[in-house]
C-alpha cells in the first residue's frame, strides 16, 4: 500500500487544479491574450506545482528517510531517490 492512500484524494485535486491551470495557459497563448496576464497564469501554475512537489518531498523525507522503523539501508536508499529528485529539480 502507498503511504499516498492517507492524501491521495487531496493531492488529486492539486493536480486537477494544476491541469485546469495549464488548460488557461494555453488559451490564453491560443487567444492572444495580453502577455502580463499569461505571465500570470504562468507564475499561479508555477506555484502550484511547486506546493505539489514539496507535499510529495515531505511525505517521502518521512516515509523513506526518516521514519523510524526503515533500516539503515532502506534509508539511505530513501535519500538516495530524494537526491536524485532534488537535483533533477534544481536543474
């Protein structure tokens, strides 16, 4: 079982909302909308999936990091993927 389950419903509808967003980007763009306003929606939609990718990061940090059960190896592993996503990120 995912340790999703808990916020699964929630973190569907974030990325539902962040669909929605990308949707208004795109007629906006299709629409010639002034480009202020798109830089608008652009900036909500960027902010949005940056809330999105720190849920996400906080619930692997303690569910594949720091929770207490976890082996030393399973936790490194943990911090390993982080890492690897983080980095990915940064770029």
């Amino acid at each position: 079982m995912s340790h999703f389950s808990k916020s699964k419903d929630a973190l569907l509808k974030r990325v539902r909302r962040i669909a929605g967003q990308v949707s208004a980007i795109e007629r906006a763009l299709e629409a010639d909308q002034d480009c202020a306003a798109t830089l608008q929606l652009v900036a909500a939609t960027k902010g949005a999936i940056g809330g999105l990718m720190e849920e996400i990061l906080e619930d692997h940090l303690r569910e594949h990091v720091a929770h207490p059960d976890l082996t030393p190896a399973d936790r490194a592993q943990g911090a390993e993927e982080l890492l690897a996503v983080i980095r990915r990120y940064a770029k």
